[in-house]
C-alpha cells in the first residue's frame, strides 16, 4: 500500500485540511525539512471557500489583510480586484498560492479523514481514510477550520420535498438558478445576510425565515484602485505589525475611549463616519462596546435606529430589529443592501420566534401560522462550529479515550493548540484559541509558526513525544472562562460562540476572548519556558 504520494511510507506529519492553515502548514513544515502529506475531504483546495460558494459569497474582512503575510513576494505580486474579496477570487489566490509553492505534490485531494488513534508504544498516530486506507505519523495537525460542519435544522418532512434545497456551506459547484423561483431562505446570521439581497434580485419571490433579528453594518465594498493597491503594499510592515499586535488581527486598533465619555452629539458624529467607512470596524469605535452594556446599548440603538431608517414598511422594520443581545455580542454581519432587500416588491419577512417552522411539506414549509410554497429552500443556518469538525473524526488518544468522550461537557483544550491525553496532536485554531474573533489568517498563521518552531525544537532535542498536561489545561479552561466572562460575548444566547445554534451541543463559550496579541504573547512565553505546561519525552 503507498502511504503516500512519493510513497516515503511513514510521514513526520499528517495535516488534515486544505485551506488557509493546511497549506501554509505543508508549506512551513517541509520547509523545515520534515516529510509531511495533506489529506483533504474536497476534491479541491480551499477549505471554507471551496464549499461555501452561495450567492453573495465574500469576505468580511478586507482583501489586502484577509491574506497570508508569510512570503512578501506573494503578497507584493497578489492584486486584489474590490475592498472585500468574493470567493472565486480567494479560491484563485489559494490554488495560486498551492501552486506557487508546489505544495499538490504533497496533497491527497477527495480523501476524508475518518479516524486518528494514538499508539503510545512508538508515539505515532495512525490515520484512516474513506478510503480504508492507513497512515502513519509522528506529529497530526488538524486545519479542518471552525465552521466546515454544516448544520442543517432536522425539520420534519425535509426529505419530502418535491423542490431542491441547499445549505449554503455544501453549495453545488454549478450554481443553483433561481429565475422565475420561488425561494425560501432560513437564517440571518453572516451568510444568510449576504445571500439575501443576491437572491432577491435573482428570484421570483424571496421568503426570509428569521429566528433572530440581526444587527448588519454596510460593507461599502467597491473596486480597489490602482493607487490604493500600491499605497497598502508600500505599507504591508506596518499594516502587519498592526495586524499581529490589535485584539482581534484586524490592522486597526480599537479606541481607547469609552463609548459614555463623548456628548451625545459627537457620539452619534463618530458613529455614523463608522457607518459611512462601514465594514468590521465600526465595532472598534469605542473601547468598551465588548464589556460594558451601557456602552454597548449607544451601538445597538444607533444601527436599530438606522434600520427604521432604511426600512420602508414599519412592521417589516420592527421584526428586523434586533432586542434579545448587543450589537457585536454575536458575530456582528456586513452586508450590501441587507436591510434595503426588504423593501423590494418580491421579498417576504417571517418571524419564526413568533411563528415556528412546523415542518417542510412537498410544496414548502409550514410554520405555526402559514404555508409558505416554495420551489427551492436555502438553508443559511449555520454550522457546528469549532467542535463539529474535529468531533467529525473518531480521534482515539492514550488509552483509547475518544475525544467525544473528553469533550461530553465541550471543549477543552491547552491554548486551543494541545489536548490532555492526545500527545503529537496539534489543533490549528481549536476551541480556546482566538480564531473565529480573529481574523482567520492572522490567527493562522500565528498558530503554524508556533507549531512548527515547536517540532524544530522537539526535534533538535530527539524528543519524541508532547502532551499537554491535565493542570495545564484545567487552568487554560478557566482562564478562558474569565476572559470571556469580562465580556458580554457569553450573554448572546443565541451564539454559535456559545454552541447555543445546535441543538443538544454543550453551552460552552467556545474561542478565547482575551485578544490576539495577548494570547500570542502567552504562546511565546509557554515556547520560551520550555514549552510550560507540556510534558516533553523521549
Ligand atoms: O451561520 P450563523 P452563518 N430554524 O450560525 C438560524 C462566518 N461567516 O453561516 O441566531 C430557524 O451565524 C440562526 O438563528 P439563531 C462568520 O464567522 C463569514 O450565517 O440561532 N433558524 C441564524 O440566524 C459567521 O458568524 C463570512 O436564532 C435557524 C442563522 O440560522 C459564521 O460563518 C460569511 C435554525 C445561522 O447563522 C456563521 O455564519 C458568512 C432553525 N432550526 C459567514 N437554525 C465571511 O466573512 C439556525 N437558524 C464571508
């Protein structure tokens, strides 16, 4: 059997997933001259932007920043085409970015990852695919992302409907057409509010299903300049710099004044230049948006007020408003024209709080008050998110404890990088890391370089094996638990942060809330001492 695709039989490491961090993960550990094989469910790369290709499609955070910082060349030679990048165009840049580095020798495409298990004898892991295949490796590193579990709602009567329906996560590569459809689309959050207004224009008539009101802010998204491309690759240090030393690894800081402290007028003054700007930045208007619900509540009034606004139909305006959490307490959306959808003639508003999805029919989908009939369902509900993907694999690790079994009550991790019990096994943006609060790549790229400067070092001593001890990670978990707790993050009810959108999941606040530089720097210090926190041995 070959064990991999220049049949060297046993890897130094196994990366599972071929998105933003597995291909910089291949790319930075065999640099350092270790034998490693990606394996990747997709039959192409690009992770999240590979399956999630639904209308409207786009980042949220900016192009020239949502990228890798890791190589000057490519981030000199890469133009970005708008301010916010949509997916074909990320999709291009990592099939660049595979390509330019040769990293498809070492990628295994349409290859799922099934099992993983520990065998504490010789430290290795031992790997099995879909295929029934078996791999073998010294260290596993795990970029399956945050949100690649798509949640679809078990609704009764879905597989009984005559029409098609999507989740927006598992988007057919043909596209779907809705002309002359009548379409119905279940959820609000980030996707659902970007997919809205694209289907809109695009459908016979649009049914939005919304459980709970959001808060969007405008993207303001638009062709990037000739001149402006220039001016931020003159500036990358610094932009990068920024990037690795703010909370969140966005390359712009947060006030350092409280949202209470300016009059009323030059309050509102600064928020609606933020609202003009638009994008992920309004939320760094003020310093205390995050912690203090007085300070909060100027936010949340200001953009509730901005939907009244917008929406023409006042009843339409009051269901859109949001009232059960503070702006920013869930993953706060940007949109184009969100808000102004509803003012089409072919767009329809369904409170589903009020009036509960009872089940899909042949003809379309039935809540506690109507029938609604449909041709097409989208469902833009979401994921399992930060756990789901790395539960998707049956992980065995001393012992043969399963991580499902570990993590019945949620998930705990050391730094959201190493587990209790599953020595050589290294998480990229796991449950206690910064990740979904991060920008991705950032918080990526951090992780990488630390793991791999880690297996130089465990190397360059002949060691083989690396656990995060149980203190360890007893006193990251609370650690966590008070970062989040001085926030209003875990007061959002409804938050995927918290798993409270999959029914039955552990509410657990998830990604850890104490910053990107703070956490960075604590990573250093856990390398710095010896890796602190880790049992290291031959
Ligand atoms: O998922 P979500 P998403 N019946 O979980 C509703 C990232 N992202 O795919 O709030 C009825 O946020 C659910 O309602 P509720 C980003 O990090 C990035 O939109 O649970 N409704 C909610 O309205 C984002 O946060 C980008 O009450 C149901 C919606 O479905 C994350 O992905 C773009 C339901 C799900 O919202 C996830 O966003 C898009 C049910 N049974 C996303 N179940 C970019 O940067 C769920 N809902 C490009």
């Amino acid at each position: 059997m070959t064990l991999s695709p220049n049949g060297t039989g046993e890897q130094d490491v196994l990366v599972v997933g071929a998105g933003f961090s597995g291909l910089y993960a291949l790319h930075r550990l065999r640099g350092q001259g270790l034998s490693v094989t990606l394996l990747e469910a997709g039959d192409g790369v690009g992770g999240t932007w590979y399956w999630n290709r639904y209308p409207g499609a786009r980042c949220d955070s900016e192009s020239y920043y949502y990228s890798y910082s890791f190589d000057e060349e490519l981030q000199n030679e890469w133009e970005w085409s708008e301010r916010y990048p949509q997916q074909p165009e990320i999709m291009a840049y990592l099939n660049h970015v595979a390509d330019r580095f040769d990293l498809r020798r070492d990628i295994r495409l349409g290859t799922r990852v099934v099992s993983a298990e520990f065998d504490d004898g010789p430290a290795r892991w031992h790997v099995t695919t879909d295929a029934g295949e078996r791999l073998t490796c010294r260290f596993l590193v795990t970029a399956v992302g945050c949100l690649s579990t798509a949640n679809v709602p078990a609704i009764p009567g879905l597989d009984t409907f005559a029409g098609e329906w999507f989740h927006t996560g598992r988007w057919p590569h043909e596209g779907v057409d809705f002309a002359g459809r009548r379409v119905g689309i279940v959820g609000t959050g980030s996707t659902g509010i970007q997919a809205v207004p694209v289907i809109a224009e695009q459908a016979a008539h649009l049914t939005v299903f919304q459980r709970t009101a959001n808060y969007s802010i405008p993207a303001r998204n638009g062709p990037e300049s000739v001149e402006s491309r220039q001016a931020i690759k003159d500036d990358y240090a610094e932009i990068r710099r920024i990037q690795r030393e703010s909370t969140n690894g966005h390359p712009f800081l947060i006030s350092e004044r409280s949202a209470l402290e300016p009059s009323e007028d030059e309050r509102r003054a600064i928020y609606e230049a933020a609202w003009e700007r638009g994008g992920l930045r309004f939320r760094a208007s003020f310093a205390d948006l995050l912690s203090d619900r007085a300070a909060n509540d100027t936010a949340s009034d200001f953009i509730r007020t901005k939907i009244r606004e917008i929406v023409r139909d006042p009843e339409v305006a009051e269901r859109l408003t949001p009232r059960d959490h503070g702006f920013a307490t869930k993953r706060p959306p940007i949109d184009t024209d969100y808000f102004e959808a509803y003012n089409r003639e072919n767009v329809t508003l369904v409170d589903v709080r009020e009036t509960p999805i009872e089940e899909v029919t042949p003809t379309g989908l039935r809540t506690s008050a109507a029938e609604y009939p449909l041709d097409r369902i989208v469902f833009a509900t979401g994921f399992d998110a930060m756990t789901g993907p790395l539960l998707g694999i049956d992980i065995r690790g001393t012992g043969g404890r399963t991580l499902r079994d570990k993590w019945a009550d949620g998930p705990r991790t050391y730094l959201g990088l190493g587990i209790a019990g599953f020595p050589n096994l290294f998480t990229i943006t796991g449950p206690g890391s910064p990740s979904v609060l991060c920008n991705m790549p950032t918080a990526i790229e951090q992780h990488v370089d630390w793991i791999a400067d880690c297996i130089a070092d465990l190397d360059a001593r002949g060691l083989a094996r690396m656990e995060a001890t149980e203190d360890a990670e007893t006193a990251w978990v609370a650690h966590n638990n008070e970062a989040a707790g001085k926030t209003l993050l875990p007061q959002a009810s409804s938050s995927w942060y918290l798993g409270a959108n999959v029914p039955g999941k552990p509410r657990v606040f998830m990604p850890y809330a104490g910053g990107f530089a703070a956490y960075t720097r604590i990573c250093d210090e856990v390398a710095a001492e010896e890796y602190r926190g880790f049992v290291r041995t031959r």
